[in-house]
C-alpha cells in the first residue's frame, strides 16, 4: 500500500477499549445469539450459531481478551473468514466503519502491553481515541485452528 491508499475500518468495542478489523476481513455483522455448545469442545469455543445454511464456531472475544462477557442490547457477532472457514467473533459492540489513511496505522510498538500483542496488527488514533487494528488471521493460534478443523471435520455430515 502506498502512503496514498486509505482503509476501511469495522471499529468495535471490547470492554472500554476500542479495536477494528479491516472491512475486508468481515463478512458480516449480526446480533448476538446465544451460541449451541458443543460436547468436547476446546474452551476458546463457545459452541455454534445458524448462519444461512450452515453452523458456524463462536469465539467470544471479549473473553479471549480477558474482558468480562456480559450479554447486552448492543452485543454483536463479526463474521470473519479465517483459514478454516468462517467464524464468528463475539464483541460488545460495534460502533461504526471509518476511512483512515493505510499509512496512519502503525506497527505496535514493543511498550503495548495488555492485550497479546501477536494479535495486533497496528494502532490508529480515530477521532482523539486509540483504536487496536486486530489481525484476525493470529486470533486462533495453529493449535486453535487445527482443534476447530478437526471439530468442524466431525461435525460434518
């Protein structure tokens, strides 16, 4: 990207902090659900919701995050395309999807403490406040990823 290219930002609230995920990487916005649990599943999961014609894995990201997880009016679902397929995030509320200038994110710097900064591909000040740039393909790790595979393998029918 040159210092030229602007992005599009889905800015979401966890807790009092504010994250974003780039449009591209959402495919959706849905009100929350309460999720159908799986026997056996990895604690990371919260079970799955209906999604069109299929089942898709719930990751509340309020608790991945270490935020208490209370359910409200204004809780949403990001759908997000990850490796293994589709995935739903859990977030307490999202607020708006802006422009900024690709250049004004900026890489974490060694100081960012917190949150797990493997998660966070950059920070962006969004009007006076600072806004988390997640990278959502380094939310699951591999470990994570290959648990939810082979969940979702078994789960086929």
């Amino acid at each position: 990207m040159t210092t030229g290219d602007e992005v599009q930002l889905v800015l979401f609230r966890v807790g009092s902090q504010s994250f974003a995920l780039t449009i591209f990487q959402v495919e959706r916005v849905l009100r929350y659900q309460e999720p159908t649990p799986l026997p056996n599943a990895p604690a990371f999961l919260e079970g799955v919701f209906p999604y069109g014609d299929r089942a898709v894995p719930l990751v509340d990201l309020r608790r991945r995050l270490g935020v208490p997880a209370p359910v409200r009016d204004e809780t949403r679902v990001i759908v997000v395309q990850l490796d293994v397929g589709l995935v739903g995030l859990a977030v307490d509320a999202v607020l708006t999807v802006r422009k900024v200038a690709a250049g004004a994110i900026t890489p974490p710097t060694p100081l960012v403490q917190g949150l797990a900064a493997e998660f966070i591909h950059g920070l962006v000040v969004v009007d006076t406040r600072t806004v988390v740039v997640l990278a959502v393909s380094r939310l699951l790790t591999s470990q994570e990823q290959v648990a939810l595979r082979d969940l979702t393998v078994e789960a086929a029918p």
